[in-house]
C-alpha cells in the first residue's frame, strides 16, 4: 500500500466487496450506468477479460466483437458506474495478459473452456 495511513484509509474506503472473482480468460457480462440528461438506465458490455492490472486502483479490460471490429473497454474495479459483473464462462489460458487475441480471428481467438459448475450439481 501507500505510505500515508491517511489514503489507505480512503481507498478502503471505496474497495467494492459485492463483484465477484474473475480473471484473464473468463467471458464476463458489466452491467454499466448510462446517465442519458435526467434518465439513468443499464448498459451491458460482454466479452472476455483480456487484462487484470493490480495495486491501488485495479482495473480490468473486457473486448468483445462488434459487427467485425474489435471493441475494448477499460473498466475501474471500484468504480461506481459498475452496477454488477455476471461471470459466463472460464477458459483456460496460461497468460496473466491476453493481448495476442487481438491478432486473432474467428476460430483462431477461440480458447478452451473450462467447466466451472461444482460436483454436487452434475
């Protein structure tokens, strides 16, 4: 952490506890604040996590494929423009950064999927 006891205490202060554990491989669904004038409504943006960056203010990075192009979002974790993550599906990588998807097209960008439901429910 920080040196000053002072923005600890602020930045636990502001750690959100309610998202739940992701990491680089797993297709993710943000529901996202969208303030429009005086409306508010929630925007989904699903892809795959292709980056996790640590330390005081973590962030995360989600790209997805719309109509052909490639689309990246860099999310705040303790944002509160978040209003909830929906883990989909894990993958199985051996990359902390996934940065070579980019690259990769159609079939060649699939990665192997992993089977996150638990024993008891089989």
């Amino acid at each position: 952490m920080s040196n000053s006891p002072i923005i600890d205490r602020l930045i636990a202060k502001t750690r959100r506890t309610d998202l739940p554990q992701f990491k680089p491989g797993d297709t993710v669904r943000v529901q996202v604040k969208i303030k429009e004038g005086d409306k508010e409504r929630l925007q989904a943006f699903e892809g795959l996590v292709i980056s996790r960056s640590g330390g005081t203010q973590p962030s995360f990075t989600v790209r997805k494929m719309s109509f052909g192009q490639g689309v990246e979002r860099i999310f705040p974790l303790n944002s509160k423009v978040i209003e909830k993550i929906d883990v989909l599906r894990s993958a199985h990588v051996r990359r902390a950064k996934l940065y070579y998807l980019r690259g990769l097209r159609g079939k060649a960008a699939r990665l192997r999927e992993v089977d996150t439901r638990s024993k008891d429910q089989s």
